[in-house]
C-alpha cells in the first residue's frame, strides 16, 4: 500500500494537471495520524467536525471532475457531490481549503489530513455571471451568455452584473452586457437607483458614457432614491467633470427631488464657479432639451424658450428658496452673478417673505452686488414676515459693513417691524455697539449729522414702550447702555411701568446697575405696574450683590401691591443670600 506522502503528492499533481490555470500550489499536511483535522475557518462557514480528504480535486470557481460547477460563492453542492464543501470566502485570499464531510453515523475522528491550496483568483475561470463582470472576463461572459445564462440575474446580496461591472469598473463587460440589453434599472435589490446613479457616484466618466451611448433606453434623468437623479449626484459630489459629460446629454439642471431641491439650488451650496457655469451654460446658449413628462420612451423636445427658462431657472425648494437665494444665503458670488445674468428672478419671496436681500446678509460682496443691480435695490424696504427688513437682520447679526452699504443705498433707519422696533432696537438688543453707532451716526436717508433726529431714533419705543435703552440693560450690555446714555437716550418707564433699572437688575450685570445710576440716581425707586422696586427685582432673583448695591445707594424699602417688602419677597421665594444681605446691610 502506496504512504499518505505518496498519495498526496499523486493527488496534487493530478490537481495542477487538471487545472492548468493554477501555477503554483503548496499542500499543508500539518496533521499526522491520529490527530484531529483542523480546518481553517472563514467568515461564512463553519466546517465540520469530522472531514476527509476528498478523491477528486476541487477549485473554486471551476468544475468538479463530474461538471458540477462550484462558484465563487458558493459553500454546499448538490446531487453525488451533497457532502463536499467549498469555502467561498478563501478563494478573495487566495486561499482554497478542501475537504469532505465524513458519515454522519461515525463518530470516530478521522486521521486523513486537510489540504491548503494556494491559488491565484484570478487565474481561475469565470462560472457566473456576476464573477465574470467583477473580473472583467469578458471571454468567460460570452461563453456564459451564450449557454443561456439570465443575464439580469441577481448574486447572493441582491446585484446584478451590471452592476457589479459598474462598481468593478470593468469597461469590457459592461460593454458586452449593455449590448446584450442587459437591465439598467434595478441593479440592485431593494434600492431605486439605477446603474447610471452607482457610476456617477463612483466619479467614473467612462462608465457613464458607455451607459448614454450603448443602452438605449438609458434615461439621464431617471429617479433613484429619494428622487435624485445622477446630476444631483454629481453636483453633491462637486464633479465638474461628470456634470458637463451629463448636461451634454440634455440632463435637466431643474429636475426638483423629493424636497424640491434642483441640482442648480444644490450648487449654489457647495460648487465651485466653473460646475455652476456648466450648469447654466446650456441656457445661456439656448441649447438645453429636457424630456417632457409625457415622453418617457427617449424622445427629447427642443430648446426651451425664454420664458421657460426663466420660470426653470427660479424653481423653489421646500422653503420656497430659489437658486438666486441660495447663492446669496451661501455667499456665492461666482453663482450669483450666473444667476443674475441669465435672468434669475430678484423680486421671489420664500416662505418667511424674506427676499434676496434678506438671504445676502452677512456676505458684504453678495450684497454689494445686489445692492448694484436696479430690481434687487428696490428691496431694500421689503419686509419679511416679522416685518423687518435687511437693515433689521444686518444689524441683529452684528455685520456693521452690510449696515453702511444698506444706509448708503437708502435703507430707511426708521423702518419698524412688526413689533415696532427699529434696527437700533436690533442692534441694542444684542449688543452690537459698532453698528449701533454706525445707525446714530447721520440723521437718515441722507446719511447726514442731525442731532435732533438721532435723539429720536435713540428715544424711539416700540409696541410695548421699550427703548433700545431697556433692551441693552434687559440683556446685560453695559457698554451700549453706556452708548445710548450719552446720546441722550431717556430713561423711561415701558407700558407696565417697567424702568431700564429693572431690567439691569434682572440681569443681574452690576455694571450695568451703575452705569443706570451713574447717570439716572432717581429712577433708583421707581416701581411698576405691581408696585415692585429694583429692590424687590434684586431681592426675587436672590442677587445679594446687588442687594448690598442698591441699598448703600439709598434704595428705600416698601411695600408693593402684595403689601411685600424686599424682604418678605426674598423670604418667600426661598432667597437666602439675598435675605442675608439685606439683614447684614444693617437697614
């Protein structure tokens, strides 16, 4: 009887013989007799307890001596060959491990060894469909197509070859595959998108032109996921490339997805100058074709008119935005002047009725150009929905350059919301001094010094009778309250009796305290609307410093309308360290 060596050696020759695709082959016989058979495992099989070595030499990928087709990921044959197995992840290592289940009934261990065949994948012969587009075998792909093989068939994770030769980049195959009709839609289970959306996203130019070009019912607006179609997908992927290999094929630079957004809206965002110019260039030359709803089958329409473009060109999103504002929200002034050159309408208003304008706050060249432009400057009184204008948003954000550029291209100072406020108030209220000065600098429109019409802006109330002096000391600005205080602003008293005093102390920002009464000791008694005192304000908010404060200025201790002092107010609110303060004050 012939030893083991022997007869593995026999057995791996007649394994390079048979299979003369694989060049080089080392047989692992770490197991001597006697000892368990180790297997190596893969990530998707577990082998079995008790294995033998096989009689017939096995390749992934290939054919069993018998013409039984074993795949590459494929783990269980079936007919004569139902116990052996093949581990379809070794073949991507190049590793194939052979071996073959033993009688179920035994239970005795075997002692044969186990075998490790070094491979070459890609080497072997295609025997799917899905192999062959991923390898680029495009010889193994005729013959598989030739011998009936369902050339839309889906592998194990719902793709199809078409597919796979997409992602794969495998050009050869994708060519034979889209000349053989192969299905460009469904490509992949349980996803819309289609071939033309993955070769996009994959940035390659020559797959998408091959799938324009060879399948003929390729559509360059077709829908995937949530109803993007590939030229989003490109202008997210700020490809200028694929964006000017797309349009060339008339696709529709309006097309909205499902929240309404077009592929021009989407760059205004994130593009560079030269994408937007592709994107806006086919109008600009009156060469733009789009598909009409009604025309699925491939037939294009001819150029848009004028008009249509126009009306294209300011599609709304979901927030009625237009491209034009993105442009100008994004601070794109490349985008924008584009925009503006082919006809983008400056007069649309989105859903808060704010304008272009309003959008360009905050991005001094964007507004400087529209402030150039004769319709959009006729904006600059537009209020939105709150009724404030751009000046109101220039100078809630701070942006002192956008407040100089609006007041010189006649922003009205004296403009109120819908709250009555002015942009002082704005400005006041979030303690922007340098724009704040900016708008008590002239006396109007003319931009010209007068200190009468600078005290009543200054002195101006709104709804509610505060002042931009009460919104500084309300939230705790002492340097504007300084501000406003030496530009004659008033201290008064709002509609519920409230003084800037009780603000400043609600605040809690002592500096704010004295600057108040630095300059205004008398309104240090003032009471509300409910009788309450600064005194009774520090004395709620449990604020001990400004107790300590108030008192050594003289405060006064009364009673409101509750018949409460300050201190029976501390103690019932729970202020301790106010109660203590005034206790330890010694009044």
């Amino acid at each position: 009887m012939a030893s083991k060596d022997s007869e593995n050696g026999n057995f791996m020759r007649n394994f390079a013989r048979r299979f003369s695709a694989v060049p080089a082959m080392s047989v692992d016989q770490s197991h001597g007799e006697g000892e368990v058979c180790d297997v190596p495992l893969t990530p998707r099989f577990q082998p079995p307890a008790m294995a033998r070595r096989v009689s017939e030499p096995v390749v992934l990928g290939g054919r069993l001596a018998d013409g039984t087709r074993i795949g590459q990921d494929q783990c269980r044959l079936d007919g004569a060959d139902a116990n052996r197995r093949v581990t379809g992840e070794s073949l991507k290592r190049g590793t194939a491990y052979i071996y073959e289940n033993r009688p179920a009934l035994s239970r005795q261990v075997s002692s044969e060894p186990s075998f490790k065949v070094e491979i070459d994948p890609l080497d072997l012969v295609s025997s799917t469909i899905h192999e062959a587009a991923t390898k680029n075998d495009v010889s193994s792909l005729v013959h598989l197509l030739e011998g009936g093989h369902d050339i839309n068939d889906k592998d194990w994770a719902g793709r199809s070859a078409v597919f796979l030769a997409v992602r794969n980049h495998s050009y050869g195959a994708l060519d034979l595959l889209l000349r053989h009709r192969a299905d460009t839609l469904g490509v992949v289970t349980h996803s819309d998108d289609a071939a033309l959306h993955f070769a996009v996203k994959g940035g390659d130019v020559k797959i998408v032109n091959s799938l324009l070009t060879l399948d003929e019912n390729c559509d360059v607006n077709v829908r995937g996921n949530g109803d993007l179609t590939p030229l989003h997908l490109a202008v997210n992927n700020n490809d200028t490339e694929m964006v000017k290999v797309l349009v060339q094929h008339n696709a529709d630079v309006n097309a909205i997805d499902s929240t309404n957004v077009t592929p021009i809206a989407l760059a205004t965002s994130r593009c560079s100058p030269e994408l937007m110019f592709h994107l806006l260039s086919p109008r600009a030359t009156g060469a733009f074709c789009v598909r009409t709803e009604q025309q699925s089958n491939g037939r294009l329409r001819g150029p848009r008119t004028a008009s249509e473009s126009k009306d294209n060109i300011n599609n709304q999103d979901e927030m009625q935005r237009t491209p034009l504002m993105l442009a100008a929200l994004f601070g794109d002034s490349d985008s924008l002047r584009l925009l503006l050159s082919t006809g983008a309408d400056v007069r649309r208003v989105d859903c808060d009725s704010r304008t272009v304008l309003h959008h360009a706050v905050g991005h001094s060249k964007v507004l400087d150009i529209l402030l150039q432009n004769t319709k959009a400057k006729r904006l600059l009184e537009k209020k939105d929905g709150a009724g404030c204008t751009p000046l109101h948003h220039a100078a809630q954000g701070g942006f002192d350059k956008n407040v100089r550029s609006l007041i010189a291209a006649g922003a009205d100072r004296n403009s109120r919301n819908n709250n009555g406020e002015t942009a002082l108030h704005e400005a006041a209220r979030h303690g922007r001094l340098n724009v704040l000065k900016t708008l008590l600098r002239g006396s109007g429109r003319e931009g010209k010094p007068g200190d009468s019409i600078k005290v009543r802006l200054v002195n101006t109330a709104n709804s509610r009778g505060l002042r931009p002096l009460h919104l500084a000391s309300k939230y705790g600005h002492p340097e504007v309250v300084r501000y406003l205080l030496d530009n004659h602003a008033a201290i008064t008293q709002t509609v519920e009796g409230i003084s800037p005093l009780h603000y400043a102390v609600k605040s809690g920002n002592q500096k704010t305290v004295d600057c108040l009464l630095d300059v205004h000791y008398d309104c240090l008694n003032w009471d509300d609307d409910n009788g309450n005192t600064p005194l009774h304000v520090a004395a709620n908010e449990n604020l001990p410093e400004i107790v300590t404060l108030l008192l050594s200025d003289g405060a006064i201790i009364t009673e409101n309308l509750h018949r409460e002092n300050a201190l029976d107010v501390a103690i019932n609110k729970g202020s301790e360290d106010a109660a203590l303060a005034m206790g330890r004050h010694g009044r």
